[in-house]
C-alpha cells in the first residue's frame, strides 16, 4: 500500500511523506506506482521544492510559494487512489 502523509506548517509549508508499494504488479511493472512516481519526481523537480529519505519515506518539503506545485500534485495522487 502507497502511504501519502499531507500536513500543513502554519507558515504555508507544505510536508508531504511518501512511502509504500501499490502491490498491483511486480517492482518496475505496476502501473498504479508509476503514476504516483510520475508526480512525485514532476514536484520534486520544481525549483525551490526539497526531498529526503527517512526511514524508508520520502520526505518532501514546498514552500508557501511552490504550494500550487504540491497541491496539483496531491490532487493526481487522490485521482489514482
């Protein structure tokens, strides 16, 4: 199961973890992880946006300025669940 963990700082940051396998396919061939990939590298990769590895999450970080970013993103993931 894909665990996607939303909250946000009263500051207008956005933290976002992401951790998790669909299991609807084998690694490299499931479709439903390659969707939630597809959003997750399109935010990380917005200027501004930071991402690290904890304990086997991804930990992403939007600032107030990149929150359209994050929000477009949570909302694909919300259409693929």
């Amino acid at each position: 199961m894909i665990k996607i963990n939303v909250t946000e700082k009263n500051t207008g940051v956005l933290k976002i973890s992401l951790s998790g396998h669909a299991g609807l396919n084998e690694r490299g061939k499931d479709i439903v992880c390659a969707g939630v990939s597809a959003l997750f590298f399109a935010l990380v990769k917005t200027e501004g946006v930071e991402v690290c590895e904890k304990n086997g999450a991804y930990i992403i970080t939007v600032p107030p300025e990149k929150k359209l970013c994050g929000e477009m993103a949570i909302n694909g993931w919300r259409m693929i669940a």
